[in-house]
C-alpha cells in the first residue's frame, strides 16, 4: 500500500492527469495506492472568489465563475476520456457537481450572508471535480478504481476553514472503507483537503490541506511510505521561483522539514509531518513531471540520514512574504512580571499567531501575518505604549539541523548580507533556524545572496541534486524514455490477444519469434508487403481519433498480399512520432490489434520511434509490413486473365487509404461540415476504415475461377488492375455500373477536380477487383452474395 498525494498542478491539466495517472498505474503495479487529490490548479482560488461575490450578493459574478469551473471540468474529461459512453456517464457526474455549486450560491445569495461553514462547502467542489474526472479516467484506460467520497472517512471537528481530524473515528473508517478496497487491488481515488464534521457538514483543513490529509490518511492506513507528489524535484534549497539556481535537497529530518513548511516553503503543509513523525513514515516530496527524479525524502532513519545531515550544514531557506512589524515601545513596562503574557494574551484573543519576536529594555518587535490582525488588535495594543507598524515586510529563515550550533554560520549569513536592510533578526527558539525580517523590495537580493554563499558551486553532490528539469537529457531534449515505458505497458495486454499459435516470444524481444505451420502446405511460398496510412493520419490528428488509423493499415497490407492468394500470419509496425503520448499512441496500437484479429494475423513486433524536430509535436507517422503464406500452386497473379474474362468490383467503404492529400486540399477546415445524403461529418467520412477483403476472397483461395485480383489503393482502378494484367490484353471498364458513394463526388464537384484524376487517384466505390472466367461469373457472384457482399460486374478484359 502507499499515499500518493498529487498537488494542483500535477492535476490541472489533462496532460498533467495523464501523467498523474502514469505514474499511479506504475506503482500500482508494486503496491495498490491509495491516490490523494488536490482540486486542479487555480480551482480553489476560483471557489474562494465565487463564495465571496455569492457573500456580497454579486450572483452574476458568482454564476459567471462557477460556469467557468463547470466547463474547465468538462473540457479536461472531454481530452482524457475517448469512449462516448464513459464520457456521458461522468458527464453526468460534473453537471450533478455544478448542479450543486450553483444551489449554493444562490442559496448564499437568498441568505445574504456567508458563513465560514458555507465557505467550506464551496471549497470543497475543487477536489471533488479533480477526483471525478481522474478515477473516471483511469477508469477508462482499464484500471480497477474506486472514487471514495473522503466525506465518510475524514470526519473532524467543526472548526470550519481549520478543521482537525477526530483520529480514532477516522482510522476506525480508514479500516472500514478504504482498506478493504486496496486489498481486493483497486485504487482508491479521493479527495485532499476537505473532510465532514460527525453530523456530516463539510469542512476544510486549511488552504494547502491536501498535503495534510495525505499524511493523516498514510498514518491511519499504517502504510510504508507517503508521497507528495508536486511541480518541483522535492524539498529545494529555496523557492525556484525566488532563486532559479536552487537545488533540491535528498534527505533531510522531520524536524528540519516541518521547520522549513511552517517558515514559508510552500512545497509541504506545515502541519503534513506530524502524523508521519508520529508512525515513523518516511514521507517522499517527487516531482510528477519528472517522476524519476530523486525527490526528497523526510525521515528519522539513521541509516537514510547518514552522511546527509552533519553538524551546521545549512539545507534550506524559506521565506514568507506579507508580513508586517509591529513594534511596541514603552519605558514603563518591559521588565515588568507577567508583561509578556499580558501582550500575547491580546494576540491569542484575536487568534492571531506572531511568527518572530525580539525583544529589548523598552521595546517588543514581532512579526504577523498582514492579513490576520485587524485595527482592533493595534488599538488595544496601545494600552501597553507606542505601536507602530513596518507594512511590505518578509521574514527570512535559514533552517538545517544544528545550525545555531555550529560556527561559523551566523558570521557567513551577515557578510552575505551585508548589503540588505534588516529590519529585525531572531535566533528563533528551535536550534536549527536563524531568521530575520527584511523589506519585501529586498527579498530577491537577500536570498540569491544567502543561496550563493551557502549553495554555489558542486560541493555536497549527494546531499543536494540539481533539478532535473534544469539538466539536460535526453527527456529535455524531446525523447522521453519513460512515455516510451509507459506506453508498451499499456499497449501489452491489446497486442498479445493478436497472438496466434505460431508466435512464440512475448513482446519487448528483440526480434518477434514465429514458428509457423506449414503442413497444410505442398509448397509453401511466403508473400510480404509494407505500406503506410498516408496524410489520412493528418484527419487523425486533427479530429483527435486514433483507435482507426492502425486498422486501415492492417487492411491495406492483408489487401495487398491476399491478392496474390495468401494468408495472413504476422504484422510487424512502425510508429514514429514528434512527442509520444502514450495515451494516443496506444490508441493507434487498438486499430492495429482490432484488424490483426479480424484478419489472423498477429502483430509480432513494431518501433516506436519519438523524433522531436523530424515531425512536429502532434504529427506522427505509421507504417507496417505483413508476411503471410500462399501454396505455390494457388498463387494469383493475373497470368490465365483471358480476352473475355469478367470483372467483379467489390465496394470499398470510402477513400481507404489513397487519395488523402488531394481530398483534404479540397477540403480543408471542413472536417466538422455536413452534406446532405453523407451520414456523419466530412472528417467521419474520409476516416472511415480501409476494409479487409479476407473473409470474402479467403473461399475462393485455390479456385480456378479466380484469374486474378487487384487491390485499388494509389493509381486508381485502371492503374491497379492492369499491374496483374498480360501483355496484349486491356480493360473495358463500365464507370457507371456501380453506385459511387458521395464522398467522391463531394471531392470532384468542391474541388473541381476532372474526371480523370479522379479516376487515377481515387477508388470511386471499387476497392477489390475480381477477373474471373466469364463461365463462372454467376457462381462467383452467388457465392459473394451468399456472404452478403453487394459486387458488381464492372466490365471486361479486351484484346488490344
Ligand atoms: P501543490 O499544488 O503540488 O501542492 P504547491 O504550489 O502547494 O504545490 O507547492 C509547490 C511550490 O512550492 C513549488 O512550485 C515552489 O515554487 C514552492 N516552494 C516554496 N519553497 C520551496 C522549497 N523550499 N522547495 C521546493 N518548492 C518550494
Ligand atoms: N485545493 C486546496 C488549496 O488550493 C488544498 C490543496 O491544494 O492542498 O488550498
Ligand atoms: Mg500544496
């Protein structure tokens, strides 16, 4: 078992879920996860603004807003989920959401009042969308999910906006819901942040809360490790937005961790360590863009530790911003018994927490957060002395174990910066953190300072480690191993249910194995052929459908060898890409497998090749080549065609694979358009798949009723046919005596396009022709009609 925790950012996008859900589905494979979600990023901001104009009666901006949550939802499970009917069924889902988050403004609205408790059912709607849309996904892509309303099991106190788990309730949950799930091998998705109060109002634990609930959900389920998955590579040195040079640091204490979120470094809750500290659970910060960077890893092993943590080392630096001074100055009292007690009773009074304190004969300095203290507090503050204010001020912390411990450091603080205004300095009362106060101006100068003094250069490479986004690689450089990972995993169970008796190694061999079964044959004659989908890919890319390319290729290369008489046995691809999502990729593999198994043939082998700069990100190109099996003395290749003999024409379901570039020069920018007698859109059309003639000739394999046949793809029908056609003969071709599906006559009228480049580019309806001996026509046809095959007599075979 194992937390995974993903923050707003690791779900905000669908990209970003995708590879959420990449990574949830590898570890699944270790050990099944319980997966912690954040709302997607900006959401919970969103929700914040939505409750207040909802407080203050603004309902048009309320409901302006809330349309803007509602359709962000939509969109991202429109791009992550691709079957219609799972589509429809979370759709449902995230309009019963906004269903509910418009009754609540307007309830708010009716009221003309927001109370915390209704705050918190508004912040709420965050991760209950972000839940819903991922274990929908994932759901979709095969895996076994449960979406688990943390509601049920996170019940708290009813500290609305704060609010604190009941422990012994939850875990007692934990033990009746969640875990019996993860036993059967289902991942359990569900919701960060947000909890219930025991008569099941919702509450929330605090801006930032999902990292908190993660670690509470980790120590309840006694589980081995807790991750926090984020948009960074672990704990830094310092903010990467504030110093782009930071690095991230691989080990570090619970104590120098929790130290470092409560000073400012946003990267954990602050309150995220204490159930990890209490079971021992060593909490992993990793980076969901870079999931095979170290990360960082918060524990009390003194194994893990040894080497990483010694006697002054500096690790990290936080900075909080939006704070403010707040000086008292008296001559009377300090000194004074019981003073002290007094001026923190009138900040425990309004709940607001001081953060750094120094103090001297007359005066007290501290710090607070500007936003949490009101006029009222500085009025009765004033009974005490003089009060002023330094408004736009940071404080600044330098944490790492013993620091105040050893020498040296504080000396090498000041001289970096020496250059900064600092307003106020604090040795703080814990031994690993020395902070001070400066103007928020200055933060940028004081921290780069501080960072190159204690950071620069290559010293402690194994304690700190350079983001993996700031190296380059091979990721960097556009190829990304792990997608190409990710993607065999994926496609793997698909490709061997292609597997006929004859393949005998897995996938991922370097060659594919295939042992075949001659016996039925006197003389067994291999046949092969290669080909691609063509720029038909480009209507692919462009409709975001990618489940039928691969059928059309698989078709087109059984065409091409069954016209020669044989059969399927192996189809090996090539996929190249200029950025591989597995997602998409995997869906090109589903049309590769469909046809294979229509057709017999297994898919024993492919590349995938991810070449950034050759094609653009989205363009990708496929290819393939079959290799199937004829007796030699049933081979077709037009030598009997006779004077007289017949042609069968066989209907095509639209352009198959030829004649793409021409058609979508015509069409350009109309895929989505309509004409009257086309059933589905101009882009439905010309993706429809290339058909498979197998079932249909396979009977006639062998018969001496068959002169030849011929596969209508580039060249057109005259083109194709006369490849199999004997010196000295010709074809009479009756062009009106079959029914040409509109499409074509879409492309001649809109494009106008002369008839006979119509005829040399595209199959017009005719996609197989058959040249049979005239005696035997009808017993063809019957036979074809038998297998309700609508063919055509198209014309004859002329003496020239
Ligand atoms: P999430 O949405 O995953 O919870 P947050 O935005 O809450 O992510 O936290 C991650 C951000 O914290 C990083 O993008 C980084 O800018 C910021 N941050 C602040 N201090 C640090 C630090 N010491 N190490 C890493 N990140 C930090
Ligand atoms: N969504 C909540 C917030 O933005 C909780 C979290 O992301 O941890 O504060
Ligand atoms: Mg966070």
């Amino acid at each position: 078992m194992a937390v995974m925790k993903f923050g707003g950012t690791s779900v905000g996008t669908a990209r970003a879920m995708q590879q959420a859900i990449s990574i949830v589905a590898r570890e699944q494979e270790n050990a099944v996860p319980l997966v912690v979600l954040s709302a997607c990023s900006g959401i919970t901001n969103k929700l914040v603004r939505i409750a207040d104009a909802a407080g203050r009666g603004a309902l048009d901006e309320a409901m302006g807003l809330a349309a803007d949550v509602r359709s962000f939802h939509v969109a991202l499970l429109d791009e992550l989920i691709k079957s219609e009917a799972s589509k429809k069924e979370v759709a449902v889902q995230i309009e019963e959401l906004a269903g509910r988050l418009e009754m609540l403004i307007k309830g708010v609205d009716i009221v003309g009042e927001l109370t915390e408790r209704s705050r918190d059912m508004f912040c709420s709607f965050g991760e209950l969308f972000s839940t819903t849309v991922f274990a929908a996904a994932m759901k979709g892509q095969g895996y076994k999910v449960a979406w688990v309303d943390v509601r049920t099991v996170m019940i708290t106190d009813d500290h609305f906006g704060f609010a604190r788990p009941i422990n012994e309730m939850c875990e007692e949950n934990v033990r009746r819901i969640i875990t019996p799930l993860l036993q059967q091998g289902t991942v359990v998705v569900t919701q960060g942040y947000i909890g219930a109060t025991k008569d099941g109002k919702t509450t929330t634990l605090g801006r930032g809360g999902s990292d908190f609930s993660a670690a509470l959900l980790g120590a309840w389920l006694n589980d081995n490790a807790i991750q926090i998955w984020t948009d960074v590579d672990g704990v830094m040195t310092c903010d990467p937005r504030l110093v782009p040079e930071a690095r991230s640091i691989r080990v570090m204490t619970f104590s120098e961790a929790a130290e470092l979120a409560y000073l400012g470094a946003k990267v954990l809750h602050p309150d995220t360590i204490a159930p990890a500290v209490q079971k021992n659970i060593p909490v992993y910060v990793l980076n969901s863009v870079h999931p095979d960077a170290k990360g960082t890893i918060i524990t009390n092993d003194p194994e893990r530790l040894s080497g990483m943590s010694y006697g002054g080392l500096v690790k990290s630096i936080a900075v909080k911003k939006g704070q403010c001074i707040i000086n008292v100055r008296s001559n009377r009292m300090f000194g004074r018994h019981g003073f002290m007690n007094e001026l923190f009773g009138i900040f425990a009074r309004y709940g607001v927490s001081v953060e750094m304190i120094s103090t001297s004969e007359v005066s007290v300095s501290l710090t607070v957060d500007e936003k949490s203290f009101s006029e009222e507090l500085i009025h009765d503050l004033e009974s005490f002395g003089e009060v002023d204010r330094e408004h736009h001020v940071a404080t600044i912390s330098v944490v790492g174990d013993n620091l105040r411990m050893s020498r040296g450091v504080a000396g090498r603080i000041f001289s970096a910066l020496k250059d900064v205004n600092l307003r106020m300095i604090s040795q703080g009362a814990s031994e690993i953190n020395v902070g001070f106060v400066v103007e928020e101006s200055e933060v940028l100068t004081a921290v780069n300072n501080l960072h190159r003094e204690f950071f620069s250069g290559w010293q402690n490479e194994g304690i700190f480690e350079t983001p993996a986004g700031r190296r380059m690689d091979y990721k960097k450089a556009g190829v990304d191993i792990s997608a190409g990972e990710e993607f065999v995993r994926m496609i793997k169970p698909q490709v061997r249910q292609t597997f006929t008796s004859g393949v005998i190694t897995d996938i991922g061999a370097f060659g594919g194995f295939f042992q075949p079964d001659f016996s039925p044959y006197k003389k067994p004659v291999l046949v092969s052929s290669i080909d691609g989908v063509g720029t038909k890919l480009k209507i692919a890319i462009e409709l975001g459908l990618y489940d039928t390319v691969g059928s059309c290729l698989v078709n087109h290369c059984t065409n091409d060898i069954l016209v020669c008489g044989a059969k399927p046995l192996f189809f090996l691809d090539y996929y190249a890409c200029g950025k591989l999502t597995p997602a998409n990729a995997a869906a090109v593999v589903t049309g590769m497998v469909n046809a294979c198994r229509e057709n017999g043939c297994a898919l024993i082998g492919g590349e995938t090749a991810e070449m950034p700069g050759l094609y653009h990100e989205r363009d990708f190109d496929l290819a393939g080549s079959i290799v199937g099996v004829v007796d030699h003395d049933n081979i077709i290749n037009g030598s009997t065609i006779e004077a007289d003999d017949v042609l069968i024409g066989l209907p095509s379901t639209g352009l198959h694979t030829n004649g793409y570039s021409l058609a979508r020069k015509v069409l350009e920018g109309r895929m989505h358009q309509t004409f009257t007698g086309l059933d589905g859109t101009v882009g439905e059309e010309l993706l429809k798949v290339h058909r498979s003639y197998l079932s249909v000739i396979e009977p006639f394999f062998g018969s001496p009723d068959i002169r030849g046949l011929s596969h209508i793809t580039g060249g057109g029908l005259m083109g194709n046919t006369m490849r199999i056609v004997p010196e000295g003969l010709s074809l009479d071709v009756d062009w009106k005596s079959w029914p040409e599906p509109l499409i074509f006559d879409i492309v001649r009228r809109e494009g106008h396009v002369p008839e006979e480049d119509m005829r040399r580019t595209f199959n017009l309806g005719i996609g197989l022709v058959m040249i049979v001996e005239k005696k035997a026509v009808n017993r063809v046809l019957s036979c074809l009609k038998s297998q309700q095959e609508n063919a055509y007599v198209i014309g004859q075979v002329h003496r020239r």
